[in-house]
C-alpha cells in the first residue's frame, strides 16, 4: 500500500504527526492507501508557504506567464487523464466511463483561466473632480485555501484551483479524506509543469483537524468550499471570524420537472440520468421528478423499465452504469432515508435496499431506488439524499410545479421538459435555482457560470464570473493640478 506525503514549499513531506489513515476502496471495501494525518503544525507550514510563493516569486510573474504555466499544466492533464481518473475510480467508486471524460475535460479549465489570466483589466474613471486622474486595479487577494469533497475530486478543486491561479492567487488545498489520493498525483503535475514552489500546497487529512485551522489562518484571505449544506453554513461562520472572502458550492434538492408537452422518451433519459448518473452522488442530482399528472403513469411505467437495465458492478469496468456509493458513512445515510421514505408513506416501485447482484461485489451497494406517492413536504422531498434515490411527486399546473420546485431550502439546478418556448423561458424565469436546464441535464462547461440561489450556495464557479471571485479592486487616485486644494475638506 502506498503511503503518500503531503506537499508543502514544493517538497513532498510527512505529517507532523507522524500519523496516517487509510483509503478505501468503495467497491472492495478494502485500503489501497495511507493518506497522511495533517494537523495544525502541518496547516502553519503550507500557509507559510503559499504566503511566501504569493510574496516572492509568484508576484514577480506577469500575468502572461502566469497563463502559460495555467496552460502547460493543462496538457499535462490531458497526457495522464487516463491514469487521473482510474485513480479516482479506485478511490471514490465513480464510473471509470465518467471520470475518463471529466478527466478529459479538465484541462479546458486550465485552458480558459489560462487565457483568461491577461484578459483582467482595470479602468480608467472619468471622475467629477477637477486636478485628479483616478483608474482601478484588479488585484489578486493572496493566499486562498480550497477545500473540496469527495465526489468528483479533480473536477471539483479544479473549479477553484485554475480561477484562483489565474487570478495571481496562491492556493493550499484539502481535499476529503474519502478522497485524496488523486490530489497527491494530480498535485505532481504543478511541479512538472514549473509552477513555483509553494503557489500550491497540497494537506491532507480531516476536515475539524485540518480544515478548520486552514480557515481561521490570519493569513488566509479566502476560503472556496464545495460539500455539503451544515458543514458550509459552520464554515462560513468561521470564515466569517476573521472577514474572509467566501465562495461555498452546496447541495442540492432539485427538481427535474416533466410536462405534459414533453418527449416523453427523452424526458425519461434525462429523469434517469438526473438520479442515477454518478449513483445519484452529485450536487445537481434531479432526485425530485415532478410529473404531469395527466402522463404521470404511463412515464413511470416508461422510467420503471428503463431503470430496471442498469447494469450495476466494479466501476472500472467500462460497461457498469451504476456504482456503489462512495463511503461507508454515506451509505449507511442512503439507506435511512430510505426507510424515512418508507415510514412517511411513499411506495417504493423500485430498489429500495442494498444491491445483492453478484457483480457487486462486497462493495456498498444501493439498487436505483424509485419512490411514487411522494408529498413536497416529506423529508425524502426535501433533504438531500446524495445517493440513487428519486422521488417523484405529481403536479396539475405550471403554477404547482413552480411552487413545489422552489419549495425547498436549496437552489442548486433544475430541468424542464417541454416542447413550448414560451413554457421553457418561463420556467427559467421563476425557477429559483442557478442553473436551469431545458430538455437536457447535468450539462455544465468551463464558460457557463455555476453556483446555488438560497442555501445551495454563495459565489459562482466556471465562466468570466468565477476569475472575479478571486480578485478584489483598488481604486488609485493621483493628483495631476499640481496644487494643493484646501486640507481641511474633502476633495
Ligand atoms: P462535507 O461537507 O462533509 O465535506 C466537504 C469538505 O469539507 C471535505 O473536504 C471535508 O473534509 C471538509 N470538512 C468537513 N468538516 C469540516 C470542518 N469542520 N471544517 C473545514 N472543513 C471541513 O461534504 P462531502 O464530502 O460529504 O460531500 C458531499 C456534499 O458535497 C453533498 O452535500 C453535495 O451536495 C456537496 N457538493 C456540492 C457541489 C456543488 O458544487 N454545489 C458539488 C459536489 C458536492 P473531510 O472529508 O475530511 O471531513
């Protein structure tokens, strides 16, 4: 079993400690590698480390440079996406189909921020005041620290990573500890793509050890979280001990809307693919399907038997649709919403328990789960489940589907199935969500900003918005009358 070290001032090194803890694997149940334990001294030193590179030798680069590191570490991404992503398969269980692709996918981040890093402008005001010549400056904050979980571990740091680098940022970064392997050889690939030391850091270890000193650090400026609800509100609070800047990517409770307009065929897809892409392990899983009553049977019969083909099994076959869920913890949850589901009422028309088909395994397998007779106000309506669990609740008209969709506390995404454009353009009006999808799902790119309305987040990842949330502006005034006007009022 490997024992990796932690990356800290560009020298790979043991925790303080002297502790580690293993990694599983989800479809095994059994460790594959001993991640390392880090603590507050741990913490201190990458902080140091990421100030001194922000001071020093990162400050120095223009922003050209810059873009041109952004862009070669980006090919080197592509060069070992394949090894990238079984490494994640093996760690977190997702589809090696799936992470070959995000892998794939990844260096378009590194691409786009790339560019984008000599693209950031200030202005020149055209201000009121006589003798004064005033312009603003885009400047980056300093050290930011990234903090990202299990679920799509490269993707999901690289929504923070190429934004905040761009932007002349250094960064220290704790990935989940169900999850860290792929950030140690993700994190070798800055080296070799010349990154100087200490711009990033990489700390691994649990999330009160670890994150919480990272976050009340004097000399962190900010913080760009993705996981779950709570933990986010007790990050923000302790972010907000010492004024830091926050981006927090939440969860999801969202809503996957099918009218009676729709193509039914294609809506089941996106409905199956909204739930139990990814093992339904995604902050934008559809795991509420609202359906027109008047073709709400026969789309359940259509979803029923097109669920009923996933092929379950080890993730790093090619061919397995559904895999098992990630952490032990996690599905111990899954299966407790599903009693809560059944004890509120619902009826479970699929799945329902743990998978017991031979291809599983010993792995923590759930059978795509499907439940009808779903009410909005159930929990199983409105907690995120985070596995492969659909709810599906009927509607009569665009105005209950609109008041059931923006029923919860989350605004993360939601789909809309329908052929009418004046019903699409609606909906994406009053839905309350910060992606909306119509007739598609789970879509999202390196242009297109991403991020929650409500309590599914604050900030935006991805697109020109997410480089801004790694800046700050200063405003520089500069006398040009060459005479003094009175000191003792304002100018
Ligand atoms: P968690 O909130 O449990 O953990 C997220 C990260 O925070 C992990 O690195 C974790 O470390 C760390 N952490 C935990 N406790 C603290 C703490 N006290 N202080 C600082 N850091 C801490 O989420 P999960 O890892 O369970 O991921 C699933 C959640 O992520 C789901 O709710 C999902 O919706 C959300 N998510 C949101 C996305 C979005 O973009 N909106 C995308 C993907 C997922 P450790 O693992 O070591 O505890």
């Amino acid at each position: 079993m490997k024992k990796h070290q932690m990356l800290i001032a560009g020298k790979w090194v043991d925790p303080a400690g002297g502790e580690w803890f293993e990694s599983l694997n989800p479809f095994t149940g059994a460790a594959w590698a001993l991640v390392p334990r880090g603590g507050k001294e741990d913490v201190d030193l990458a902080v140091a480390a990421a100030k001194a590179a922000y001071e020093g030798p990162w400050r120095k680069l223009t922003a050209s440079a810059r873009g041109d590191l952004l862009r070669k570490f980006a090919e080197l991404v592509a060069a070992e996406a394949d090894k990238l992503a079984e490494i994640e398969t093996t760690d977190n269980g997702k589809l090696i189909a799936e992470m070959r692709g995000q892998l794939k996918y990844v260096p378009q981040w590194f691409h786009y921020f790339g560019g984008l890093a000599d693209k950031v402008e200030g202005r020149v005001i055209p201000i009121d005041k006589p003798g004064v010549f005033n312009f603003t400056r885009e400047e980056p904050l300093g050290v930011v620290v990234a903090i990202t979980p299990w679920n799509s571990p490269l993707l999901l740091a690289t929504w923070k990573l190429a934004p905040a680098l761009a932007a002349g940022n250094t960064v220290v970064w704790k990935p989940s500890e169900f999850s860290s392997v792929s950030a140690f050889a993700f994190a070798q690939l800055f080296e070799r793509a010349g990154f100087p030391p200490g711009v990033v850091n990489v700390i691994t270890g649990y999330g009160n050890e670890v994150g919480e000193p990272l976050i009340t650090h004097r000399d962190v400026a900010k913080v760009a979280f993705t996981g779950g609800d709570r933990t986010g509100e007790h990050v923000y609070q302790l972010a907000a001990k010492g004024i830091k800047r926050i981006t927090l990517e939440l969860g999801g409770k969202s809503a996957n809307i099918v009218f009676d307009d729709a193509d039914i065929d294609e809506a089941v897809k996106g409905v199956v693919s909204g739930i139990f892409a990814a093992t339904g392990q995604t902050c934008i899983a559809g795991s509420r399907a609202l359906i027109h009553r008047s073709i709400h049977d026969k789309f359940v019969e259509k979803l029923l038997a097109l669920a009923k083909t996933a092929r379950m099994g080890n993730p790093l076959d090619a061919n397995t649709q559904v895999g098992p869920i990630t952490t032990q913890p996690q599905y111990q949850k899954v299966l407790d919403y599903i009693r809560i589901a059944n004890e509120e009422g619902a009826v479970c028309r699929l799945g329902g328990g743990p998978a017991s088909r031979p291809e599983c395994g010993s792995g923590w397998f759930i059978e795509p789960t499907i439940f009808t007779g779903v009410k909005p106000q159930m929990r199983i309506a409105q907690e995120e489940v985070f596995g492969p669990v659909l709810s599906i609740i009927p509607f009569d008209d665009e105005e209950e589907a609109i008041r059931v969709a923006n029923g919860t506390v989350y605004g993360l995404a939601a789909g809309v199935w329908t052929t009418s454009i004046r019903r699409a353009l609606m909906m994406a009006e009053r839905l309350e969500a910060g992606t909306v999808w119509v007739n598609t799902y789970r879509a999202v790119s390196y242009m297109s900003p991403f991020g929650g309305y409500k309590r599914s987040g604050i900030g935006r990842e991805s697109g020109i918005d997410a480089i801004r949330e790694y800046l700050q502006t200063k405003s520089v005034w500069i006398d040009i009358a060459g005479s003094a006007p009175n000191p003792f009022v304002m100018r």
